[in-house]
C-alpha cells in the first residue's frame, strides 16, 4: 500500500484527479494488475456516491 501512496504522489493524483480515475488509468500509469485496479475503482465509486 505504502508504494501505491507513493506513486500516486509522484503521478500528483490528488482528490479530483483521484474521482477521474478509471481502470485503464491505474493499470496503464501506475502498472496495477487489474484486480487490485478494480477494487480501487470500486472504492472511489463508493465515495462519489456519498
């Protein structure tokens, strides 16, 4: 997790750019396997809709 904060910081991910996120984003820029990148993406549509 602690690499994953860390590379997001360096890609300057903050919370707007986070909500924008899609799968394709996190697999592509930031090299995450697809499972991790779609439970990623779930998270965040959690939070878009609260």
């Amino acid at each position: 997790c602690q690499d994953l904060a860390e590379d997001f910081r360096s890609q300057e991910i903050d919370g707007q750019a986070l909500l924008l996120l899609k799968e394709e984003h996190l697999m592509s820029a930031l090299n995450i396997k697809l499972g991790p990148a779609l439970k990623i993406c779930a998270k965040i549509n959690l939070l878009k809709e609260t």
